[in-house]
C-alpha cells in the first residue's frame, strides 16, 4: 500500500514539474521571438538614420514654442 501511495505522489510530482518545465519553455520561445523583432527594429532605426544624414533630426529634448496667449492661459 504504502509503494502504490509513493508511486501515486511521484506520478503527481513528475507532472507538476513537466508543466513547470513547459511553461519555461513557452517563456523562452516568447523571449526569443520578442528579441527577434526587437533586434529587427533596431536594425530598422539604424538604417533608416543612416539614410537620413542629410535631414534634421528632431530632438525631443528641444523646447516646444507656444503662443504668448496660451502660455498665460497654462501658467
């Protein structure tokens, strides 16, 4: 009886730890696809800055310019 019991809690513990180990293995193919596309914008940015050296590229650290009124309106 007590083998049967002991069998019993193997077979349950090895499903939870092959859910566990699918479950990782989900995470990691996600990740991989994530940093694929990330590397692939990336890749995407850099060419296209590459392409316009000639441009102006705007800053977004640049001070916007607002009209007098809506300055006194927001201060």
């Amino acid at each position: 009886m007590k083998k049967r019991e002991q069998d019993k809690k193997n077979k349950k513990e090895e499903k939870r730890m092959n859910e566990m180990y699918e479950m990782i293995k989900q995470f990691v193919e996600t990740q991989i696809e994530v940093n694929k596309f990330r590397i692939k914008h990336f890749q995407e940015i850099e060419e296209c800055l590459d392409c316009k050296d000639d441009e102006e590229i705007v800053s977004a650290v640049e001070q916007a310019i607002f009209s007098k009124k809506f300055e006194e309106e927001w201060s």
